[in-house]
C-alpha cells in the first residue's frame, strides 16, 4: 500500500471547506452548549471593561475569539486548531506589548512557531473519531507521560522559569517573574500538547489561572483598556481546560 503524501495529507486537513467543517459541525450537544457558554463568558467580562473603560477593545475581543476556537478544537482533538492558533498568536503578540508585558510577547512568537510544529506532529496520528457515532471526521492519538518523563520535565521547568525570570527583568518587565511564570508554563503546555500528551491540560489550566492574576494586576497597575478581554478570555479558558483534562482522558483510553 502507498503511503499517503505528506502534501496530501495537511490538504486534506487544513483545505478551506474542512477548516470550517471542523468548526460548524461534529460537535456533540454538551460540546456546543459549552463552547457557547465560553462565549458567553467572554462577551460578559469583555462588556464590563466596555462599560468601565469607556472603550470598545474590538481587537481585543476578536483576540480572545480566536482563542476560545482554538482551545475548544485542541480539546476536541482537531488539528484544524493550528489554523486558528496561528491566527490568535499574531493576533495577541500587539495586546502583550501595549502591556508591557515582554515574556507574553516573545510567548506569542514562540506560539506562532509551535503551530507550525504541531501541524507537523499531528498530521501521522491522525484517527477516526469514535467517540461520536455520526462523526467522519478525525481526532489526535493521544498518550500520557510516565513517571521517567515527569522526572525530566519538572527539574527542567524550574530551572527555564529562573533564567527567563531574571531576563524579562532586566528587559524591564512590569511583572518579571509573573509574566516568566506564564511563559515557562505555556512553552511546558505547548511542547506536551504537540507531543500528544493528556497532562498538557493540567499545564494549561495552571498556565490559565496564572494569566487570570496577571491580567487582572495589568487592569488595576495600567487600567489597560486590553486587561477585560484577555480576563474573559482566560476565565473561559479556565473552564475549557476542564473540559480538555476530561476529554483527552476519553481519547487516551480509546489506545
């Protein structure tokens, strides 16, 4: 049997039609209900910055859009997430640097890379879907780390977030360790989740509520007209992070 050509195979996924097929359908009653609720979330907190701030932050919100489309797909095991990933990673590098918030700003470029990679990862462990009885489409093999690669990741996690801590103050940082915090842990989350690992979740969910106190010290330090998008949307990405840890747990057993 032929092997399917890599060129063949990211067309497949990532051709226009299927892009949005991936978005507007295959989603599982509880699934769209929460992808709504995440919406929902986003617009609520996003509002009360527009009534605060006397601003409309459009770009904002568009930037936590995209975001929560990412999330979602990266829990539902869509590769098509990439697309949407790219997108939110350019989209946010401006949002991070308007708040002098350097380490998210070179976290946005490493973002932008990673999707790249993670298309590369994903494209030969691609699989039908069985966890939906009328989906065609394809979700990600997943797997969890053993106790070896804990050993390695952890050691190494705390050794990067000292040195890029001590970079981002000396770059003037208004949070060094705190915006180094979430950089250490989102580069961590991104490597897993490329690497198909479940506990990559775990790793967003930190990485999530981590953003949440940065985002809100940027409101309270700079009255950022940016700070209520990026709380709504990290507020629901808390609660995606939930639902990805449930998820990918699903999709690992099925191995």
């Amino acid at each position: 049997m032929v092997e399917e050509p890599v060129w063949h195979r990211f067309w497949r996924y990532f051709n226009p039609v299927n892009i949005f097929k991936e978005l507007l359908f295959g989603w599982k009653w509880a699934e769209g209900v929460l992808f709504l609720v995440l919406i929902l979330l986003q617009l609520l907190v996003w509002t009360l910055g527009v009534v605060h701030n006397s601003t409309l932050d459009w770009f904002g919100l568009a930037t936590g859009m995209m975001n929560i489309i990412t999330v979602v797909l990266v829990a539902k095991g869509r590769i098509t997430n990439y697309f949407w990933g790219l997108i939110y990673s350019v989209m946010y590098m401006p949002l991070a640097f308007q708040s002098q918030l350097f380490g998210e700003v070179a976290l946005s470029a490493f973002w932008v890379v990673m999707q790249f990679v993670g298309v590369a990862a994903w494209l030969g462990f691609m699989k039908r879907d069985n966890l939906s009885e009328k989906d065609s489409q394809d979700v990600v093999a997943t797997k969890y780390m053993t106790f070896k690669q804990w050993l390695l990741v952890i050691p190494v996690f705390l050794v990067i977030l000292v040195i890029v801590g001590m970079i981002l103050h000396q770059a003037g940082s208004r949070q060094p360790y705190m915006d180094g915090l979430t950089t250490t842990i989102s580069m961590g989350a991104q490597i897993l989740q490329t690497a198909k690992f479940a506990e990559s979740w775990y790793a967003w969910l930190l990485f999530d509520i981590v953003e949440i106190v940065l985002w809100g010290r940027a409101w309270t330090g700079h009255t950022d007209p940016s700070a209520f998008a990026m709380l709504g949307m990290n507020l629901a990405l808390s609660v995606n992070a939930i639902y990805g840890i449930i998820q990918w747990r699903k999709l690992t057993k099925k191995e």
